[in-house]
C-alpha cells in the first residue's frame, strides 16, 4: 500500500506516526475538541493505541481504514481525518477532528 501524503496549501495529510502522540493528546484528550465525535477524551494510551491501530490498517493489502494525521508546515499535527470503507457497496464513514483552538479559521474547508 502506497502511504498516503497529500500536501494542501495551510495543511497536509499524512500516515499517522508514533511520534504524533503529544499532539494528539492534544486533540482527542481535549473535551471540546471530541464534543461532537463519538468518542469521550481519550488517555495518552488510548491515543498510542489508537496510532498503533493507524499503523497497522495502513499495512493492510485491503485497507478498509485511513486514520491520518492533519498537519501543518512545520509537520504537528493539530487534527485527524479518518476515512472508514464499509463492507457494503458504495458505503464508508468519513470524519475530521481539529484543535479548537484553530477552530473558525477555514482549516477544515
């Protein structure tokens, strides 16, 4: 499986790597950032989990699940972007998560 790097003008999308774990504590850890998810604040071992999981689907001959990290230039990630194929033809779950702190400024258009 080709890893999946797409860069944008103010962001970029890349494979989720195990050194984004304070960052992403500091999204999935934070009760307003996960408000609207489906998912309360998750622990730092929730996150590395969560990562490791990331790692292991972008193995996958078949990925059915892209949990990518969202980051910016300098390469933090400050959001997550999650693509999910379901089994059933033409049928997936997308979903996005970003720093509240960066909330209002377009960074999710």
């Amino acid at each position: 499986m080709t890893p999946v790097d797409v860069p944008g003008d103010r962001l970029r999308v890349r494979e989720l790597r195990k050194t984004d774990l304070d960052d992403l504590v500091k999204v999935y850890g934070d009760d307003t950032a996960v408000r609207h998810l489906s998912f309360t604040p998750r622990t730092p071992e929730q996150c590395a989990a969560t990562i490791e999981s990331a790692i292991d689907d972008a193995q996958a001959e078949n990925r059915r699940v892209y949990m990518l990290a969202v980051v910016t230039g300098d390469d933090h990630l400050v959001g997550t972007a999650r693509l999910g194929i379901d089994e059933r033809p033409h049928s997936g779950q997308i979903g996005f998560a970003l720093r509240p702190d960066l909330w209002g400024r377009g960074m999710g258009e």
